[in-house]
C-alpha cells in the first residue's frame, strides 16, 4: 500500500468473526489506526472521536435496519469513504447504493487486490466495483439469486407470512414490536421487486424458500 495512505484511519464494521479476522490480518500493519465494531453505536463513537477516512462494512450483517440507513451515515460524514464488502447483492441493491452515494462495492469472495482497489478509489473520492460485482451487473438475474439477499430473519419472516400469520401475530412469536416487522415486510417487498403478499408468497415459492403445500393466502 501506499505510504501516502499509512496515516489513514479505517473502521470496519461488520460481525462476522472470519471477515473481521481475516481484514485485521490484511489491513492492520498498513495503516494507523484500524478499528472493529459490531453496533451503530460503536460505529458513531468511533466517527465522533476520530478522524476517520474510510469504513468498510457488510450492510447486511452490521446494525443496518435499512440500506437509507447507510445513505444518512453518508450524508453526516461525507468526507468519510464507504465500501460496501459483503456476499449478498444484486442489481436493485447496487443501484439503491448507488442512489444513496456508495460507489465502491467488492464481494466477500474477492481476492486481496480487489479490496485494496476498492479502498484506494474510495479514498480518492472515486467510484470502484469489483469484476464479481460488474458480472452481477450484466447478469439477468433468476428469482433465486434475488431471493439470496434476504436475511436469515427475513427469509424466516416470509416463512410465517407463508403459515397464515398477521403482522400482530408475527411480532408477537418473534418478541419483537409491530414497526420491526413492518419494516421487514417493506425491505423484503423492495428486495424482491413484489408489491402484494400473495406475489411475494408465489414467488418465494418458486425461489425455493418454501414448499406450495406450506403457505396460505
């Protein structure tokens, strides 16, 4: 890496052990100061009491309820550069990242070259997707690729959904508020492009999350 960028901060904010291992090992030694958080809120203390050039994060697995999330985080620290390192993406969450100011995208499969190419574009203001992520671009997508964004707890959502359960009910069997859920149903609805449960449950029929015998409609 450039000795131009040894005085860089970078926070990496994601939960998985690997991931976070793996990039301590990689990126440490080369800058001043590399940081590992696991919350929003830790994300924040970082950013308020350090200068920080650079963050790299998996927008699923961190403490995002939301893509609109991330855009706020880049609306209040502009000057800090954002890359999204993460498995589970495709052309309408790129374009959504890209609406909201995240240019700069590398899979978690990428090898060492692509990361530091992704870093050093961000750094400099410029936009950076790796090869993997420029194939997904030109790539017709099946309903099973789309449906491999969902989380685990959206996919177990959809699955309810499928048993004939309310929003009220699901909230209640999850032990989480009304609101959480229906924000769930909204990002699920996003990410898979369908507008009504009924599509919603045909096509997560079809994408394999579940069997025609389980769902009621």
């Amino acid at each position: 890496m450039k000795n131009e960028y040894r005085n860089i901060s970078v926070v990496l904010a994601d939960t998985q052990f690997l991931t976070n291992e793996a990039l301590q090992s990689l990126l440490k030694p080369l800058y001043e100061a590399f940081y590992t958080v696991s919350t929003k809120a830790g994300l924040e203390q970082y950013l308020q009491k350090e200068t920080i050039s650079l963050i790299i994060t998996d927008y699923i697995l961190f403490d995002f309820t939301t893509i609109s999330e991330l855009g706020d985080l880049k609306k209040k620290h502009p000057e800090t550069g954002i890359i999204v390192l993460t498995n589970s993406i495709n052309n309408i969450i790129i374009k959504e990242l890209n609406d909201i100011g995240i240019q700069n995208i590398v899979l978690k499969t990428d090898d060492r070259e692509e990361i530091f190419h992704a870093m050093d574009a961000a750094l400099k203001g410029k936009k950076y997707y790796s090869g993997d992520v420029l194939d997904i671009l030109l790539k017709k997508e099946t309903p099973f690729e789309d449906a491999s964004i969902l989380t685990t707890s959206e996919i177990e959502i959809v699955r309810l959904i499928s048993g004939g359960l309310s929003t009220k009910e699901i909230a209640a069997k999850k032990h989480i508020s009304f609101h959480t859920v229906m924000t769930h149903r909204k990002n699920i609805f996003r990410k898979l492009g369908v507008s009504s449960s009924p599509e919603l449950l045909m096509y997560a029929i079809k994408a394999g999350l579940i069997d025609n015998i389980e769902y009621h409609i």
